[in-house]
C-alpha cells in the first residue's frame, strides 16, 4: 500500500506523507496538530494538580491503555517470517490450484508457535509447535494451518476445549507455564486414550525441536484434491527441512528456558538477517478416493492415526523459502489470521470430525482477538487478488465502501455484475456422497484403537531416544500431586509397551501394571520410523 494521499471522497489528505512511517519534523497528536513538549503534562502551575483540559496527555495515556489486545487462547507464543513459494508442477494431475503449477512462485507468511504458554514465555519448553501457512495466491487465500507433530491428541472438536483447559495452567495456582507437568494435563491424557499417540510424541525428541528450521510440518488431517478434470485424491500435507530434523536434549532445552527463553524466535530471526534462508519441501502423501477413506486399514479421517511412509511416501511438490523478517511483530506476526477454512480451488476438507470443529472455531474466536469482524482488512490478512465481497460496515471497518446496493445481482450500481461460473475460477465444493445415516453422537469403530500406533512408535525407537522417552514421561509425570493420575497414566503405558511402562514406573517408585488390552502386534513397522526421519539433503 502507498502513502495516504488520497481521502474517502478523493480528496487529498494533506502532505502526502505516510502515516505509517510515523516520521517527518514535527511530532504532532493523532490528529495532526504539532505539539511543543511531549514530557510534561499541563498543570496549575509546576507543582499544581493536573489539568483535565490536557487533551494531549489524555489522548496518549488513553491510547497506550489500549495498546493489547488478547493473546491467541492457544498458539499465544509464536514467531512469523515472509517467503516465497515455488510449485514444482508436480502436484497439476491431482490439483488444479494454479499455486502449485509449474515454476508459480506465491508470497507467503508462516507463523511458528508453541501451543499452551502465553505469549511471553519460553520458546524451547516441551510442547507441540504450530506450523502455519498462508500463501497469498491469485485464486484467493489459501492457509496450511499444521502442527511439528503428525497426529493429534483427540479425535473430534467437541473435547478441544476440555484438552485445552486441562493443558493450560491449573486454574487454581496458574502453574505451570507452559508445560504437561501437571495433573490435569495427565488427568486428561490417562482417560482419553486417544491422546496416547500424541503424548508419546510429545514426550519423544519432537517435543523440544533445535529450531523453527529443523522441524517438520504436518497438515494432519486428511484434505482431498481436485483436478482440473474433476478427478478427487485424498492427500496429507507435509513440510520437510531442507536443514533435516534436530532437537534439542532436555538439558539444553532447560538451560535456553533461563539463559535465551528467546532462542527460536532469535534463531528465526538472525539466520534469515544473515541471509540463510530457511527451506522447506512440501509433499504430499495421495490415497485413492474410496467411500471408505482408508488406507491400509488406517481410517484417513481419523487425526490420531498417521500413515507410515513407507506405505505412502511423501511425493515433493514445492519448495518454501522464508525470505522476509517481519517489521512489525504486532501488526503482522500478532494480527495475522490463520483459518483451515481459507481453501482455494482444488483443495477441499474431509469430513474428519476435529477438522469440521476448527472450520468454526478459528474465525469465531479471530471476531474476539481482533476486535470485530472485518480482520481481513488488516494488511497482513489482506488477500493478494482481487476482492468484491459485499462485506459492509462493522467494528473497526476501515474502507470507505461505495455503491448503494452491497447485494447480488443488483440493477442500481452494478457493484456485482457477475458470480463467476464453476468453469471461471470459482470455489465449488466437491460433490462428495453423504452416506445415508442417522443422527447419533458416536465415533466409528475404526477410532477404538488406540495403541497400535503409539506401540509401533515406541518400537521404532533407538535407545538413547528411549531413553529420552522414559526420562521426559518420569520428570512431567513425577510433577504431578495426585497418585492416582500417575497410576492411571503407568495403566495406559502398560497398554504400549511393558518396558516403557516398567521403565517409567520404576523412575516414578512405583509398581508397573499390566495391560488391561492385548499388545498390537510387536514388530515395529520399518515405515514408522520413518516418519519424520531427515530430507536428504
Ligand atoms: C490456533 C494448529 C486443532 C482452535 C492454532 C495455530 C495452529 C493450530 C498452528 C496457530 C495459528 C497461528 O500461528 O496464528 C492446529 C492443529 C490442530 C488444531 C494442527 C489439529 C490437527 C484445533 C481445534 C480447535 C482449534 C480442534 C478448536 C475446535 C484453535 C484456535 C486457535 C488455534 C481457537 C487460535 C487462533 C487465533 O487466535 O487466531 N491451531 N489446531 N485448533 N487453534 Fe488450532
């Protein structure tokens, strides 16, 4: 955007000068008249109360009183860097999004973040990191909005409040900060065993990555492709770094908490000041299209459960660079709106049920974070394409609408003469069949099993990285007040494997139980250690 020039009715607005750049020779109020003394508020004389008629004083005094706005209620803690992505074409058979084409290169601005500490606090703590993606293209804005883990810990939106309320700090004392060392949390975990797979995760390597460059991104759920000949593909989105996977040991993740609780958002930073730029490949992995949604017995549709790679190997096509560091940390790294419903042509959802939650929660709780309806006007949400969307009026509505009928088709101002055909470039949802079927509030069978994965995980594991594994469930478990929390949760380890179970019993001082379901069968799938592994590079 240029300097302001130009007012609402064309009228010019006076120097010409940028506002934003918020220079020139004199400092002046918001509303332009220059002030002579910033330092000293007006008073009956110097030792004097002070004047009400002080517009200056209470304008900056009021506007400072106002300067926060609410953290994101998870995700608070993150970092942001602009880039450019490149589409290799590979991806044109099963997607025809024109951001994927051939040598189409995107702008786009991805935010890093942890999810349950507030916004000040420490970057390397053991937790899940967000992996989020917009790329500005010219069919409209699409956002990969993904995690550094590649599966989650439940299985339908309507228990993400309670995951989050239990992770979150205790309500009582507010500790602790931003970890799982805590009751609730493994409260929560021991008793939604779904959660098993992801805790395991969390509680492996990839809970404490070495940097924001080295970590991996996963689109979790399953989304579906649409070819330019209306063919359908289901598809997992992954990012692999260039610079391979690292994590840090949990001394040094200790360590960076009190000596550079800054130590990823810096890292970001620095590296891209320098001048080396961080890469990622995104790949997919593509199953058929069948109306059961599965693939080597895998439910696709639930986000517990990931498929190996070596049954799916992920197949490149594209390559993000991050080019950019932010200028402004509050207007873009802060205001920034991510949303999983921000699709464009050729990439749709499926009907995973965590998925259909989030389609609501993030623009409902943006309305809260930003204050009203109309963030997509702030210059980081700003779509790069044209937009004619009818929007009118609202809180904090910054553009000066024309035209007398926001409505279409109109016959007064031809404001919309046209909606674009499904042939012209519009988004039209796949014409998926609904499977006859009533109401009920119930999960399907396939979402029962929740052990196998973890177990397979778990197996797949080096020593030292069981080692790793034993020592982080000991340390967070070893938080918690409450017995029982911690016997349940040895309960659900018994269920993965007797040795991670004894293991973490005997850290604990406390006896090992047996499984309460049969083990999963007890080789580990070669492809599961895969998972994640290094991009050659
Ligand atoms: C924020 C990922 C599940 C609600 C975020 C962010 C990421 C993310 C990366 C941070 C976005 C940013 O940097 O601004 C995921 C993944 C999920 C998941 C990968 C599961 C696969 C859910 C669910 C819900 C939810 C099930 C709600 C039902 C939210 C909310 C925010 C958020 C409310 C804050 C957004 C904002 O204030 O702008 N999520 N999330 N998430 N997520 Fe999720």
């Amino acid at each position: 955007e240029g300097p302001e020039t130009v007012g609402p009715t064309g009228q010019p607005t006076g120097s010409g000068q940028d506002r934003r750049a918020q220079g020139g020779p004199w400092l002046t109020t918001a509303q332009g008249t220059r002030l002579y003394d910033t330092d000293h508020s007006l008073k009956a004389g110097p030792r004097g109360p002070v004047l009400l008629q002080d517009h200056h004083l209470r304008e900056k005094v009021m506007h400072f009183d106002h300067e926060r706005i609410p953290e994101r209620v998870v995700h608070a803690r993150g970092a942001g860097a602009h880039g450019v992505f490149l589409g290799y074409g590979t991806a044109t058979e099963i997607c025809k999004a024109g951001f994927l084409a051939k040598d189409v290169e995107t702008p786009v601005f991805v935010r890093f973040s942890t999810v349950l500490g507030s916004r000040g606090s420490a970057d390397t703590v053991r937790d899940t990191r967000g992996f989020a993606t917009k790329f500005y293209t010219d069919e409209g804005t699409f956002d990969l909005v993904g995690n550094n883990i590649p599966v989650f810990f439940i299985q339908d939106a309507v228990k993400f409040p309670d995951v989050i309320h239990a992770g979150k700090p205790h309500p009582d004392r507010e500790i602790p900060q931003a970890q799982s060392a805590h009751d609730t949390f493994w409260d929560f975990v021991s008793l939604h065993t779904e959660a098993a797979h992801h805790t395991l995760w969390n509680m492996s390597d990839r809970g404490i990555p070495r940097s924001y460059r080295m970590m991996e991104g996963f689109g979790v759920h399953t989304f579906r492709m649409v070819s330019a000949s209306g063919g359908t593909a289901l598809v997992k989105f992954h990012w692999k770094p260039k610079l391979g996977v690292h994590s840090l040991v949990w001394e040094e993740a200790q360590l960076l908490g009190g000596v550079d609780p800054d130590f990823h958002r810096r890292d970001l930073f620095d590296v891209i000041e320098a001048g080396a730029f961080p890469q990622w490949e995104l790949g997919v992995q593509v199953f058929p299209d069948t109306p059961e949604q599965a693939f080597e017995g895998i439910d696709l549709l639930d986000s517990t459960k990931l498929v190996p790679e070596e049954l799916s190997p992920v197949q490149p096509i594209g390559l993000l660079t991050l080019t950019a560091n932010t200028k402004n940390f509050f207007a873009e790294t802060e205001q920034v709106a991510f949303h999983v419903g921000h699709l464009v042509p050729g990439i749709d959802v499926t009907d995973d049920p965590l998925l259909a939650g989030r389609l609501f929660s993030y623009l409902d709780t943006q309305i809260t974070r930003l204050g009203g309806p109309n963030f997509a006007q702030l210059p980081i949400n700003r779509p790069h394409t044209a937009v004619n969307d009818m929007l009118r009026d609202g809180m904090h509505q910054t553009a000066v609408h024309t035209g007398v009928a926001p409505y279409h088709p109109n016959s007064l101002d031809g404001g919309c003469p046209f909606l674009a055909g499904a042939q012209t470039g519009a988004y039209v949802e796949t014409p998926v069949a609904v499977p006859a079927a009533s109401k009920v509030r119930e999960a399907p069978l396939s979402y029962a099993d929740h052990f196998t994965q973890p177990r397979q995980f778990w197996l797949s594991m080096s020593e030292p990285e069981r080692e790793h594994i034993v020592a982080a469930y000991t340390f967070e478990l070893g938080k918690c007040y409450e017995q029982t929390v911690k016997e349940r949760q040895l309960g659900v380890l018994a269920n993965i494997d007797p040795v991670l179970c004894a293991r973490v019993a005997e850290g604990l001082g406390l006896p090992a139980p047996e499984a309460a379901v049969p083990l999963a069968d007890p080789e580990p799938s070669p492809a599961l250690s895969q998972v994640g592994g290094a991009w050659p590079v």
